[in-house]
C-alpha cells in the first residue's frame, strides 16, 4: 500500500506565488493567497492578522477556482514592521488554523503565524548563491616559506588533526590566502560561487577566533595584501567574499585587552566585563580564559567595533578589502550578560553600517539553536541554519550505531523518522519571516561540526543529504571537504587538510571522487532551476523514510523525492503535471509513472530524486 500524500491540504507561504515580490512599506496594504483543494469543505476563508497587539479579522475573497482546486486573496495591512497572519478555515462542525506549521483543528499560539515585514531580505544574489567555507589553516599551503609562532605545533599536511587536547588549537598545518587563491579553479570546477572564510585576524591559535588585533591580516596567512589579492582574485572569476568576525569577544592577547590591564582607567577598560569574584578577574565567553568578553554599554566600543566606515565592520567591507559580507561568530551571545542585552542594538548597527557602505553585503548570524527572537530581518539577515535543517536531517540519516555527540546536547544523535523531522523543520521554519527561511544558510555541516559523511556512514546518504541541501528553500553552504567524502568525529577533528594530490587524481582513501561528482551535478542542478532557488515549498510525502516536497515558481513546478531506505511509494495528484506536457528527470534513478488518475512514484531508496512536472 502507498503512503498518503499531503497535497489535499491547504497551502500558504511567502513565495511569490502567494506574496508579491519587493518589500512592503508602513501603511502599504498587501494581497496574500490561499491555495485550497477543491475537495476541502470550507464555507469561508478568513485571515487573522495581529495589529499593534490585537487581531482582527478580514474575510478573503474567492480569486478564482478549478476542478482542482480554488484560490482566495486577502489584503493585509502593514501596520507594523513585522506583521503576522494566519488563515481560518471555517467548516462544518467548526473551524480550523492555517500557519507556518500546517493545519490544526484546535487554538494555537503566535509563534508559527506567516510574517510580512518591513525590512529588507538579504542580497538577492543569496538566492541563486552556493557558499563554501574555508578554514584557512587547512585548505591549501602556497609554498611560500613562513616563520611559525612559538605558540605553534607544527604538523605535516598529511597528518590526521588533533580532535581534543591542549594541542588542538595549537596544531599548525600552514594553510594560507595565497594557497586558497591558487586553488580557485577547484571551487568554479565545483561550481560554488561564494567563498566564506573562517577569522583571518593575528591570533594565539590555528582558529583564530581568539584575535590579537582587528587592524591587519594575520602574516601567517599572508597580511593584507594576500586577502586583497585573493577578493580580486574571486571578484575577477564572479565570486564573493564573507568574512567572519567575532563581534562577542576578543582575544586575550588582543591590544585593547593588555591596554585594559594595564590601565583600568583607560577607554579599552570599557570595553569588557570585569568579576573581582573569579578567578579571572575578567568574564570570558563560556568561561574560556583566552576569550574576555566584550561590554557593549561602551558607547566607545561601538564605535571601533560596528559603527559607521571606520568601525571594524566598516573598515573591511570598503576599499581595498571589499568584502562581501560578514559572518558573525555566536552572534546569539553578542552584547548579552545577566542583565544586559545590547544584542538587536548591536545587529541594528551592524547592519547599518553595511547598508551605508555596501547594499549588497549580506550579514550572517551563528546561532546554534531557537533564533527566532533575533531573526525579525531587522538586524541579523539570516542564520547558519542548524536547527531547521542540520540537526533535524542528521537524525534522519544518522547511521544508527553512532556514538557521535549531538551538537552540544549530553547524548548520542537520535535516530528518527521523517514525520519528527519535519515537524521540527516546519517549526523552526515557522517562527522567522518567509524571507529570512528563503535565504538561510542551509548547512549539513561545518568547521563546529563532525563531518557529514562521519554523521550518516553510507555514501549514499551522503548523496540523500546533499539532495536536500541543494533544493531546500535557503543558501546551500558547504564545509571544504564535504565535496569529497572527509570525515571527522568533531568539529576540531573534522578540519582536515584538504587532500590536493588524491584530488588531483581523481580519488583515494581521503578523497571520494564520486561524492565529488554528485555535489557538482546537484549545484548545477540548482542553478538550472529558477523554483529550486526561489521558489515556495509544499510538502508532498512525509513518512519515516522518505520526504518529498514541491518547489515552485509562477513558472515552474519541480518535485524532490527523498529517501534513507526503500518504501511503499505514493500516488500524487495527476493534475500537477498539465495535460499533454511530459515530466522531465532533472537527477536521480528513482521511478516516476504517469497514469490516467495520478503521478504513481517509486519507493526506490536510498537515493534522491528530483522532477520537472510542469
């Protein structure tokens, strides 16, 4: 027997199909539609929107309707800069909920309301973006010849990296800007367009989130002309630059630090938060001595770090830097202790500073869990999205022997179905505006995280996981060395040193060609598709071990199919591919049968597969 597919439910999102394209203003009044199957009972559609704390009530009008199904269209006033909605559906014997989670026959909270607001989305050129992070130390030596630091152990680039220990941050491969820029032609084989780079600020360690100073480029990587060289290097073959600052804290060796206590008189003594009752004397993030966290009540402290051109964040976005952006280390964290929370002013800034010096910059938050509280789109643009998509697919595909930690909480990743998973996708999803989750950094791992292939054991998992990766609504964004198959246990001990000569071959104990080639179709794929980079998301199947969804434009229709292991297939509606049109196979070996009454799809597994229906 087939599952039960969900494409008989109701249907809103922020897509262009149900929201105009741009961003509304104050006082703009903005047509939203419903999509409603023709089998469902409704008597009326109304929408529930929230002003200045209050909701009312406006009854939708019927748009237009078919055999298939019947659209209703609402106006909805922009009162304030974020404005929530949700659709009521009332039926026979009651009444029912439409929001960012799905259907519900009983009350339900704010949280998962749809959102328009008022402030605008990050770049557009995020949508079609593929983003590949790069850890400096790790990627790629140049061969020019650098003194190491006492500080440093160093290791041969073979050598397998040291997950825990005092040595762990200290382990020095030689990885520099001149070797990342020599290896540029990987990336556009690849297909990935935007690079982000992990801190490149002097440092007391190979990670170099513990800075010394934010005035020049660490010399072990090359100074500041080899980051000029490598952004002109990728402006010149199209791609951008992100760079990764560490808005939260400093080093303790960093400048204003040792100025601070030297003299506790001083405006770098501001700066910071000080605790004659530990040990330290000084707060540190997560009590990590070599990170004293910094105090923004200084208004001075603004001003060096986020405010205005010549503020850190300034300075390096202009001229002739040019950075395209910024990742913001635990951005969560940033300007919050006990009483104090500077946070969304701290984001606001930032922000504004951006905007003044370059509109096209985008600004990244690092936020491991719930990130709906500052994720308005007022501050923070998007999130490296690890709790509506990394941790949730992971459980799915999760191989179920593992012993690996789960990301910060005391035990084993789980192992679940498909119902659990996107039930929590839905709901992180849910709580941020549409075009904030249309533009968020999808990740299935990263420099804090095990290695995917680590994660799920089979490489074919690997190619499951990608394919959600690549036609998921967000921006796709990839760990080096996730392209060919690298492992590691956890984050420490996944930043392996990527393999040039087993890359150069083809493949080898360390470099998995074919996991190579499947991410370099699935990022063509991607870019071949305007509705797998902007379109909406319908959920189509959802049981233990497969997932589909829709993704879709006023243009064109796609299909994903998803699964860990064989099951029982499904039968979609025959109408989603038009009459006489044919489907077109864009990736995977999955079955796709078009019969008179529906589209019967396979239960092959494990694999991804993704059509064109329309």
């Amino acid at each position: 027997m087939t599952v039960r597919h969900l494409l008989d439910q109701p249907h809103h999102d922020g897509s262009e199909l149900y929201v105009p394209a741009g961003t509304p203003a104050l006082g703009d009044v903005v047509p939203v539609r419903f999509r409603v199957p023709a089998s469902a009972t409704e008597r009326a559609l109304w929408v529930r929107t929230v002003r200045d704390a209050e909701p009312r009530m406006v009854q939708a009008r019927l748009d237009r309707a078919d055999a298939h199904e019947r659209w209703y269209v609402a106006d909805v006033p922009v009162h304030n800069p974020v404005t929530s909605y949700r659709a009521l559906l009332d039926e026979p014997g009651g009444y029912r909920w439409l929001n960012g989670r799905g259907l519900f026959s009983r009350d339900v909270p704010d949280a998962a309301d749809f959102r328009l607001t008022v402030h605008e989305p990050a770049p557009a050129w995020t949508s079609s973006a593929v983003v590949y992070q790069i850890f400096p130390d790790r990627f790629a030596r140049s061969g020019v010849e650098r003194t190491f630091p006492d500080w440093a152990e160093p290791a041969d680039w073979d050598d397998e990296p040291i997950g825990r220990g005092p040595s762990t941050p200290v382990q020095l491969y030689g990885g520099d800007l001149l070797g990342i820029e020599q290896r540029l032609d990987h990336l556009q084989r690849l297909g990935v367009d935007t690079v982000y780079l992990t801190p490149v600020f002097p440092s007391q360690s190979n990670h170099r989130y513990d800075a010394r100073t934010f005035d020049h480029v660490d010399p072990l990587l090359g100074g500041d002309e080899a980051l000029v060289s490598l952004r002109r290097a990728l402006h010149g073959r199209g791609m951008r630059l992100v760079g990764d600052f560490t808005t939260n804290h400093t080093g303790v060796a960093h400048e204003w630090f040792e100025h601070a206590l030297r003299d506790r008189s001083s405006e770098e003594a501001e700066f910071y938060y000080w605790d004659k009752e530990s040990d330290l004397g000084y707060v540190a993030w997560l009590d990590v001595p070599s990170l004293p966290k910094l105090n923004y009540g200084s208004s001075a402290l603004a001003r060096r770090m986020v405010d205005g051109p010549g503020s850190v964040i300034g300075r390096w976005l202009g001229e002739p830097f040019a950075l395209d952006g910024w990742r913001i280390d635990v951005a969560n964290m940033t300007g919050r202790y006990a009483s104090d929370d500077f946070t969304h002013h701290v984001a606001r800034t930032v922000r504004a500073t951006m905007t003044e010096l370059n509109p096209d910059a985008v600004l990244v938050s690092e936020h491991f869990h719930d990130a709906a509280g500052d994720l308005t789109g007022e501050g923070w643009q998007v999130n490296m999205n690890y709790s509506a998509f990394t941790k949730p697919l992971w459980t799915w595909l999760v191989d179920p022997a593992t012993t690996l930690d789960f990301l910060g909480i005391p035990t084993t990743i789980p192992r679940r179905g498909g119902v659990s998973v996107v039930e929590t996708m839905r709901e992180f999803d849910a709580t941020v505006p549409w075009k904030v989750t249309a533009r968020q950094w999808n990740m299935l791992g990263s420099h804090d995280t095990p290695r995917l292939r680590t994660v799920v054991g089979d490489p074919r998992l690997v190619e499951v996981a990608a394919g959600l990766l690549f036609t998921y609504p967000g921006t796709p964004a990839l760990f080096a060395g996730d392209e060919g198959g690298a492992t590691g246990t956890n984050g420490e001990h996944a930043r392996v040193p990527m393999p040039w000569d087993q890359i150069e071959a083809g493949g080898g104990d360390r470099w998995d060609g074919r996991t190579f080639d499947v991410y370099r179709s699935l990022i063509a794929l991607r870019r071949s598709s305007r509705a797998l980079r902007e379109g909406g998301l319908r959920w189509a199947v959802v049981s233990d071990d497969a997932v589909a969804y829709l993704r879709e434009t006023v243009d064109e229709r796609v299909l994903v199919v998803a699964a860990r292991a064989p099951w029982a297939g499904v039968d979609l509606p025959r109408h989603l591919v038009p009459a006489g049109a044919a489907v077109e196979r864009l990736y995977g070996e999955g079955t796709l049968d078009i019969a008179p009454d529906a589209l019967r799809v396979g239960g092959d597994g494990p694999g991804v597969s993704v059509w064109r229906l329309a």
